[in-house]
C-alpha cells in the first residue's frame, strides 16, 4: 500500500479553532435530505414497530455523520484528498439517504451498502492518511476499522434478510457501533484508545453539532410552511401554524442563546477535550436531534387535524418530541458546562402533567400548551444568562 506522502491534517495554533469550511457544509446537504426521509417515514409509519425501525436508521444516519465530523476535526477538508474524500462521501450518503423511506423493504441491501461503504471506506482513508504522519492516530484507525469491519458484516447480512431478521441483524450492528467509542475501540493485540488519545478541536467540533442541530430545525420549519401552504385557510390552522413556529423557535433559542456557546467555551479549554466529545457531543446530542425530528412529525399531524379527536399516537409525538429534546440538552449541558438546568426539570414535570391530560385537549390546545413550556424555557435562560452576565462583568 503507498501511503500518503503529503501530511493532511488541520494544523493548529493556540486555542483558535478552524472555521467550517464550505465543502462541509456542502456535504451536510445530503444530511438535510436525509433528515426530511426520516421525518416523512415516521409519519407515513407512526406505529410502534414503525417508530423502531425509524429510531434505529436515525441512528444509523447520525452516527455516519458525526463519524465524519470526527474524521474533518483532524484532517484539513482544504487539502484535494480530503476534499475528494468528502465528495465521495456525499454520493454514498445520497444513495443512503434515498433508500430510507424503503430500507426495512426493497433497498435494504443498498442502504446497509452505501452506510458500510462509508463506515468503511473513511476509516481506510485514515489509515492510508496518517501512517507516515501520526502513529498514535493511527493505531487508533486500525481499532476503529476493526470494529467498523465487524458491524458491516451484520449490516450486510441484514440487507440481505428480511422482516424481522434484518431487524434484529441491524440492531446488534448498532450496538457494536455504539460501544465502539464508549470500550476505546478495544482490539486483541492492539489494546484500547483512550480519550487522550482523541485530540479534537472543541470549538469547530463544538460548531459542526451546533450546525446539524440547524439542519433539524429547519428540516422542522419546513415541515411547517409546506404542510400549512398546502391546507385550506382557517383559524384553527393558523393557530395550530403559530403555535408550531413558536416551538420550534423555542427550541432554538435554548440551544443557541447562551448554553450552546457556553458549552463551546468549556470544550475548547477543557484537559481531556476528547472525553467531552465522546460524550456530551458524540452520543448526547443524539436526543436533542431526535426530539427535533419527532417535534416536526407532531407538527404536521396538528397542522393536518388540529381541532377533533386526539389520538394516542399524535398526543405521543407532541410532546415526546419537545420531552426528548429538553432531556438531551440537560444532559448536554450536564456533562458539558457541569451546570443542572433546572428550568429543564420543571418543564419535564409540567410535560409530564400535559400528557396525562392530553386525552381531553384538542392537538391545537395540547400543542399550543407544549410550545408555551418551550418558550417560557428560552425566555427564563435568557433572563438568567444576561443577569449572571451583568453580575460578572462579562457574557456568563
């Protein structure tokens, strides 16, 4: 094998962090499409197994993704080859993203492809990369790429099985990729990766979660503009439209205002930067995604039949959606900034109490009530953050 002679990794000077690029935020496109298949399958199979299967290919896509965001923290994404790389990269996630409204059908086979290709296929990339210019990271490639290996078979073996055997094939392949970071990619002969070992730029990786949480949100902005461009013109609809923008701002400003910058700040002058990435970035931004994902589905279902009848199913992912984004910025915040947000606690007991009533509201009235909490969230933060500001003399 010829390894690559040119050294392409990001050089680094002080604490100032790189800024993203534009060909990542070009490859973050695809991730924009992908985000809106997921959205759209939930709802066209919002039933318990449907919401299994929808949970676990959204593991699926933010683990190749966030794989990524590792993988342009170290290399330059300015250099030809890692550029290509990325290029590439976007056309298996395209083909990825295209089969996921089918991947539990007919594409299953072409989706386990596509993600394993690129599992694969980046971590060989490293390999070929750092082998005369970073030994340590490099072993660290060789424990990744073995684990990689080893859930790609499941991937495949799952793309070529079906109902409930591809269910469960790729289950165990999301396990084994999920404990890979949390065991150090343990590897006979090898050993174990420490958190040392993980030398990640906080604030660009800081940056590149701050910028897919966008990319949800706004997947959840356009679920609400298309929906409602679509329906008749009524009061109850324009409500039920307001009220749903309003979560969704909501949603942004707690995240944005000051806990996201906080955050940021602690990551980039933190010891053992590897471990916060691991944690708070790698794995706990997971529900903070995903409530955003689920809050647009409970978005068009309120949008679609605001006042009547209230379903199981539509009080579920109401507020399912916001209680699992507030959950996952506690714990972001938790593990980041060392900092219990108990403005979370209290709207998680008052969502709570809002869905044990649910069964007598309307979508319009239970949804209106969610995005009241969301909001009183955002605005009690802002309060806090600028009176601490002033306190100190400076931004908290």
């Amino acid at each position: 094998m010829v390894w690559a002679r040119k050294d392409l990794q990001r050089k680094r000077s002080g604490h100032d962090h790189h800024r993203v690029t534009f060909v990542e935020l070009f490859f973050d496109l695809v991730f924009v499409f992908a985000i809106t298949q997921l959205s759209h399958t939930l709802l066209k199979h919002l039933t318990p197994l449907g919401v299994v299967e929808a949970g676990l290919l959204f593991l699926a896509v933010w683990w190749v993704w966030i794989f990524t965001c590792w993988i342009t923290n170290w290399m330059d994404p300015e250099q030809p080859a890692v550029r290509l790389l990325l290029l590439v990269l976007m056309l298996a996630g395209l083909l990825m993203s295209s089969s996921l409204p089918e991947a539990f059908g007919e594409r299953g086979l072409m989706f386990a492809s596509a993600f394993v290709a690129m599992q694969v296929g980046r971590s060989l990339f490293m390999l070929w990369a750092l082998r005369r210019h970073n030994h340590g990271n490099y072993v660290n490639f060789l424990r990744i790429t073995a684990w990689l290996g080893v859930s790609g078979c499941f991937w495949i073996a799952g793309g070529l099985s079906e109902g409930g055997a591809r269910l469960g094939l790729w289950a165990l392949a999301v396990a084994i990729e999920f404990a890979g970071p949390s065991m150090g990619f343990w590897t006979p002969v090898l050993g174990r990766s420490t958190t040392a070992d993980w030398d990640v730029e906080g604030g660009h990786m800081a940056e590149r979660c701050g910028l897919f949480v966008i990319i949800a949100l706004g997947e959840s902005i356009l679920v609400t503009g298309a929906t409602f461009a679509d329906l008749p013109m009524s009061l109850p609809t324009a409500a039920a439209f307001v009220a749903s923008f309003a979560g969704s701002v909501a949603m942004w400003w707690i995240y944005f205002d000051a806990g996201a910058e906080h955050a940021s700040q602690r990551f980039a002058g933190a010891a053992d930067p590897g471990r916060i990435a691991r944690l708070a970035y790698t794995y706990l931004h997971l529900p903070i995604v995903g409530g955003i994902v689920v809050s647009a589905v409970g978005d068009e279902l309120v949008l679609a039949h605001p006042v009547g009848h209230m379903e199981i199913k539509t009080a579920a992912v109401i507020v399912g959606g916001p209680a699992l984004y507030l959950f996952g910025d506690l714990l972001f915040r938790l593990v980041a900034t060392e900092k219990l947000a108990r403005s979370h606690l209290a709207a998680l007991a008052v969502l709570a109490v809002l869905a044990v009533a649910s069964p007598a509201m309307t979508p319009l009235a239970l949804t209106a009530g969610v995005s009241a909490v969301l909001v009183i969230v955002a605005g009690s933060e802002a309060w806090w953050f600028r009176r601490v500001g002033r306190q100190e003399g400076s931004a908290p």
